[in-house]
C-alpha cells in the first residue's frame, strides 16, 4: 500500500490559519494513522479520510516515501476510495472521476 500527499498548498483552499496545507491519503487507514504519527501529527486531525498536513510536515513526508500528487489526483482518488474502497493509481485518478460522473448522470 501507499500513502499519498497532495500540492493543495498551491491553492488558496490549502492556506489554513497562515499555514499551507496538503491532503494525505492513502487506501488503508491504518497506513495513514501510522504516517501520520511518524510526521508528528494527532489523531484528532485525521478528517475522515485525510490528514490535513503543514508545508514543513510535506517535505518530511515525501522523504519518508510519501508519493506526491496534484490536488485533482486527490480529489477524484478520494471519491474512488468512497465508491470502490481503493484510491486507484494516481495517473488514472481523473481520467476514472469523469467516467463515474459520465456513468452516474446518465440516470438523470
């Protein structure tokens, strides 16, 4: 299994508090917790299905093996971890959120 880290830092929703902060995710919860306490971070920030992380805390966690992804990446992988239990590989991540939109408003 991986743990990723999104570039939402980049964006003006990654800035919290005077902070920029990325997204960390990853298919398996127990992965994630187990980054997460490696990179300091406290249980009570876990969101869900994401650790919100400081710039500082990224680049620790990129040179512990986190692999780095765009903010689009971790969008569409977190909607497919929802739908499918997995986030998927990050280089199919949109391609697949435009087909499960393409599939899913066909209904309408």
């Amino acid at each position: 299994m991986t743990v990723y880290i999104d570039d939402m830092y980049r964006y003006t929703i990654g800035r919290f508090r005077g902070m920029k902060m990325s997204h960390m995710i990853a298919d398996e919860e127990e992965e994630l917790h187990l980054m997460a306490v490696r990179l300091g971070l406290r249980r009570a920030w876990h969101q869900g299905d994401h650790y919100d992380v400081p710039l500082d805390a990224r680049f620790i966690a990129i040179s512990l093996g986190v692999i780095e992804i765009t903010y689009r990446q971790a969008s569409a992988m977190r909607r497919r971890r929802v739908v499918e239990g997995v986030c998927g590989d990050p280089d199919e991540a949109v391609a697949w959120l435009r087909g499960w939109f393409a599939v899913r408003n066909m209904g309408l």
